[in-house]
C-alpha cells in the first residue's frame, strides 16, 4: 500500500512538471539535490517555481 501512494506522489508530480513545460527528470533531479531546501518551504519548489528557488540558493536573479 505505501508503494502504491509514493508511486502516485511520483506521478502527480511528473504530470504537473509536464503540464508546466518543465522537464520531469530534471525537476525530480533538482528536488533530490536540496532536499533540505524543500523540506524547508515546500511551495517554492512546486513545478512551476522551482527555478527561482534555485536561483535564490545560488544568490541569482530570479529568472523571467
């Protein structure tokens, strides 16, 4: 049963990515990267802005 909800997580996730023209792997890449960061402030790193939260971690203008 829990493999079936993190399976579900996954793929909610990977859909959203997709839905925002962002790429899967490389979102999914990003959030293993600074998990901590995420733990942290969940929202700033859904699909659609999690490049500005990395810009912020890198001390870089938020990109457009």
């Amino acid at each position: 049963m829990n493999g079936a909800k993190v399976g579900d997580l996954f793929m909610s996730l990977i859909h959203t990515a997709e839905l925002h023209h962002v790429v899967s792997f490389d979102y999914l890449v990003a959030l293993q990267r600074h998990a901590a960061a995420v733990a942290l402030d969940p929202p700033a790193w859904m699909p659609w802005n999690y490049t500005t939260a990395l810009a912020r971690l890198a001390g870089e203008p938020a990109p457009d």
